[in-house]
C-alpha cells in the first residue's frame, strides 16, 4: 500500500473512532443545573410530606373527640392547612416536571446530533473503503514495498472494518437510548398535563373548605349552644331518613341470580385508594350495634381517607350515575356520590367526596381517578364509603318518585334490596 493510502486509511480509522458516539459538548452545564435544581425540588418534596404526615395524624387524633364547634372548625382548619400544603407538593412537581421535561428534550438533541455526526462519517469511511476494494490485488501487492509492509497494511485494514463495526453497533445503542428518552418525554409530558388538573382541582377544594368553615361558624353565630341544637336536629332528620330509605329497600323484591355474580376472591375487585386504612367494616359493625344504621348493619367498608385524597375505580365498567344529596337542605345521606357497573355483574358506590371527576355514561378503567375523598354527606369525618352491589339489584331513583321520603324527596341515590348489598372485603 502507498504511504498516501496508508495516510488516508490511518485519517479515517482515527475520526471514525473519535467522532462517532462523541455528542455535542455544548448544554452539559445546563443539563448539571437543571439536575441540581430538580434535586432541590425532590428534597421540598420530602419536607413538604412530612408536614402532611402531621397534618393526618392531627385530624386522626381531633377526629376521636366529642362533637363541638371547637372540633368542627379545628378540623376544618388543619384540613385547609393540609390542602394547601398538598397544593405546594403538587406545584413543585410540577415544577420538577418541567425540569424533567427540558433536561430530556437537551439529551435529546444532544443524540440526535451525535447519531447524525456519526451517519456523516460511517456514509465517508464506507465511502472510502470501496474505493480501496476496488484496486484489483495485484495492484494492492505491487504497492506494497515488501511482503511484511503487506501483512501490516492488510492487519490495519482488518482493524479499520472490524472498528467501523463495532462503531455502527454503538451507534445502534445510542439510537435505541434516543428512541427511550422520546417516550420518557412523553411520560413526562402526559404527567404534567395530570398534575396541572391535580393542582387546579386541589384548590377548588380547598375554597369548598373554606366556604364550609365560614358556613358554619355564620349559622351557629359561633356559638357552642347554637352547633350542639343543630347536631340533634341533624341527627333526628338522619335517623328518620335511614329507617325511610330501609323500610323502602325491604319492600324491593328483586331476585338475584347468583350465577351472575363472580366467585368469592381477592384481587376481583382493586383497592379504591393508594393507602388503605379501614375504620368500618361491612355488616354488623360495633357502631352498627351502638344503634347506627337502624340496626341493620353497615351496608359498606370505610376507609379512612383525608379530605383531597384520590379515589379511583376499583375496576373498569361504566358510570351509571353521580350524584349530590347535599344539594337537597337536610338529606343526611351520601353527600357527592358516584355508581359504576361492571362487566361482571358487580357494581360499586363511592361516597362522601369532596370533588367529582367523571359524568355519567362514561367508560373508566381499573384505578382510574374519578374523584377525590371528602366529607361531604352524613359523616362523623372525612373518610370514603364503598359499597358492592349485585347489579342486579340496585337502581339510581328520586326517592320521591317512589315513596315519600323526609327531606330527600329530591334526591337521588342508589337503592336496592338487602340481599343485592354484598361484602366488599369478599372481593378485594
């Protein structure tokens, strides 16, 4: 081989091995800041929960008192400060979201600068090597001053493929890395839509809490005497409307085939919230027992829930209905309330929400969100309601439509027969 060729091969082999898989060095100090400033994001994050956590464990404790004003505002209160301190969480990930997002979308243009950089030279090298493979043999070995300089160039040129090999194999991982950091981006894009949503639906709730705390403190002048009157009152019109609604259930035959329910099991149904805390089990209940629900047991499972909590389906189905007792003055009964049949032959009731996220005739999925946990309803604090039916059995009614009913003529609210109430716990 001449020593001009020799050059020429030697030219290529070196920028083919430096250029190739090597990116643009510009944004690496960008990319540095924008990793310390989600760092510092991450670490609010963790201080912010923590507060939180307080926040919980304060209401849990307030929650076991006697009822009073006191109580009644204090709960309020530490809700507010709960939510607004969530409302910071969700901003600053919001925020380490976006940080998130234009850290990807510069190593992303960094690979796709690099992969480009390294086509221009791999097109030149293949570009050059058929030149040289087009030289008959002859040629190649007259070249060649003896026959050791040409088993040394024909070394080098082996090198100098098998190089370029395995250069073409990296550049096929940095692609693959490109094609990963695309869909990470749009990861991070859909979860930033989400949160923008989570945040604005945080501070409509946070306004309800507010407006509840002024609501009440305005109807009871701030008085201890006037909040106790309206609680017995409250509770007579409870009472009088729970043994209402059960006397009409029990007058509802509907048969129920049993061969359209599915087999007792866990993991039929999905939990309803990230964290499971239940304070009320189905059924005969102590505080069934202590007179509540006319002595015919708790047709549901509580979960204790702070006010802002996320609810979401326990499977996929449709939205029969939802629905908002409160609206009606003096119907102590679900609050804001959503229904979903499934595919199965089961249906679920999520009670006592503080926002709703679905409407009705819409199709979710399993763990899907369609609200968030509240107080709203006949409460003795904020918590989620679930109840399975056999959908067979139930039916979203005015109740007035069907019987006269104390204060709630207007509402509408599932109802069935008590042998169309199943245990949740036999299904999650």
């Amino acid at each position: 081989m001449s020593f001009n060729r020799k050059i020429q091969v030697f030219f290529l082999l070196t920028l083919l091995l430096t250029v190739i898989g090597v990116v643009t060095p510009v944004s690496a100090g960008i990319i540095d800041t924008l990793k310390s400033k989600i760092t510092g994001r991450s670490d609010k994050i963790k201080d912010l929960e923590k507060d939180i956590s307080s926040y919980q464990k304060q209401l849990q404790k307030i929650g076991k008192e006697k009822s009073s004003l006191q109580r009644e505002v204090k709960t309020l209160d530490i809700t507010r400060k709960k939510l607004s301190t969530d409302i910071r969480v969700t901003e600053n990930k919001v925020s380490t979201t976006s940080l998130n997002i234009k850290k990807l979308s510069i190593e992303i243009r960094k690979k796709e600068e690099g992969i480009s950089a390294s086509l221009d030279v791999i097109k030149a090298t293949i570009r050059r090597i058929n030149e040289i493979e087009n030289n008959s043999l002859v040629e190649f070995v007259l070249s060649s001053d003896n026959i050791s300089d040409l088993w040394k160039d024909i070394d080098t040129f082996q090198q100098f493929q098998s190089g370029m090999g395995k250069k073409v194999h990296e550049l096929q991982s940095m692609k693959s890395l490109l094609e990963n950091d695309v869909t990470d981006i749009e990861g991070e894009r859909k979860n930033y839509i989400s949160l923008k949503s989570k945040l604005s639906d945080q501070k409509k709730i946070v306004d309800n809490t507010r407006y509840k705390r002024n609501k009440i403190l305005k109807s009871t002048k701030n008085k201890e005497s006037n909040y106790q009157k309206q609680l017995k009152e409250k509770q007579r019109l409870k009472i009088a409307f729970e043994k209402e609604l059960l006397d009409l259930e029990a007058q509802l035959k509907i048969a129920i085939d049993p061969n359209s329910l599915p087999s007792v099991g866990k993991g039929i149904l999905s939990w309803p919230l990230d964290k499971i805390r239940i304070t009320q089990y189905f059924g005969n209940t102590r505080f069934a027992k202590s007179g509540a629900y006319s002595g015919k047991g708790h047709n549901g499972v509580d979960f204790g829930a702070a006010v802002g909590t996320e609810v979401k389906a326990a499977l996929s189905g449709m939205v029969v209905e939802t629905g908002n007792t409160d609206l009606i003055k003096g119907c102590y009964s679900y609050g804001k309330w959503v229904l979903i049949r499934h595919n199965n032959g089961l249906s679920t009731i999520y009670a006592h929400l503080s926002l709703i996220k679905v409407k009705a005739g819409q199709r979710v999925k399993t763990g899907e969100k369609l609200g968030y946990s509240g107080n709203s309803g006949d409460t003795t604090g904020p918590h989620l309601h679930f109840t399975v039916y056999a959908s067979q059995g139930v039916k979203v009614v005015r109740l007035g439509d069907i019987k006269k009913i104390t204060n709630c003529g207007n509402a509408r609210i599932p109802v069935a027969p008590f042998n169309a109430y199943l245990n949740p716990m036999d299904y999650l």
